[in-house]
C-alpha cells in the first residue's frame, strides 16, 4: 500500500473461475511512486461473495451479475461513492469502505474482511447443494493439508 493505491477489492463468489472453494478477489490499484507516507487512505469493498453462489455450469457468472457494483464503484468519478453497508439501518449492505488505519490493525493486515452474516450457517432449509457442500469440504481440507505440508516442510530445514 506505500507504493500504490489500492482503492477497491470485488470479493468475488467462490468457484467463478476454477471450482468450488476456489476464492477469488479482483483488486483495483493505482501504481504510484515510493512515498513517505502510504497512498492508500480508505479501501473500498465490495462483498460479492457472502451468500452468493455460482457454479461454472449450472449458475455461470453474468456481466449482469456485476451491475450493482459497477453502480456502487462509480467508474466516472470514484470520489460519489456512497457505502451501502450502515450498522443499523443496512447491516447486510455489500458496498463498504475501511480505512487505512482499519486495515493496518487487522492480524497480519489481513485484507479478507467480511462482514455480513453467512446464512448458510444458519439457514438449514436452504443450504447449498449436496456436491457443493462436498467439493468446499475437500477445498478446505486439502489447503489445511498444504499449510500443513509448508509447516513440516519449514521445520525440516531448520
């Protein structure tokens, strides 16, 4: 963040361009050159993938998909954005906006925030389908098992 401008992340659903589990996040910069002080002041997100599914076959991802966060990201002039997100009034809101300071005192500044409640947890009477669930499943094993692997790996060479 000292060397660009990240100004907005489009968290987008799980499974868009690979499979499911597969997390994908499109980040929007500015390069700038090295300064004193960082250039990112305020990082906009927009969650795309909280209680939102898409599959590469049955549910494909669609430009029209993406409308709502053309209209939050405000490509003319970005200094109208407007958060959608407000704790009491819109708390499931996708468009949100953190500060530098927010960020940096994240654990390891940390930039997959969320925000909105994942009702699939909660929700039993429409949870996502059986293969889906499966395939998240072994998504989320084997990265455990790579960390894992990394973890060994880096103990050994010591």
């Amino acid at each position: 963040m000292a060397t660009t401008n990240l100004h907005t992340i489009l968290r987008l659903p799980t499974g868009v361009f690979y499979k499911q589990g597969v997390k994908a996040n499109v980040i929007f910069f500015d390069n700038k050159p090295a300064a004193k002080e960082p250039w990112t002041r305020e990082v906009w997100i927009y969650d795309f993938r909280t209680n939102i599914h898409f599959t590469l076959k049955k549910n494909p991802l669609r430009f029209e998909d993406l409308r709502d966060f053309i209209d939050c990201y405000c490509p003319d002039n970005i200094a109208r954005r407007k958060e959608a997100w407000q704790p009491e009034t819109n708390p499931e809101g996708r468009w949100r906006k953190f500060t530098y300071d927010e960020i940096t005192a994240r654990d390891k500044t940390s930039l997959d925030i969320t925000w909105i409640k994942d009702k699939s947890l909660t929700d039993l009477d429409h949870l996502p389908e059986p293969d889906v669930l499966a395939a998240e499943i072994i998504e989320n094993l084997e990265a455990g098992l790579e960390s894992f692997r990394e973890i060994y790996s880096s103990l050994n060479k010591t």
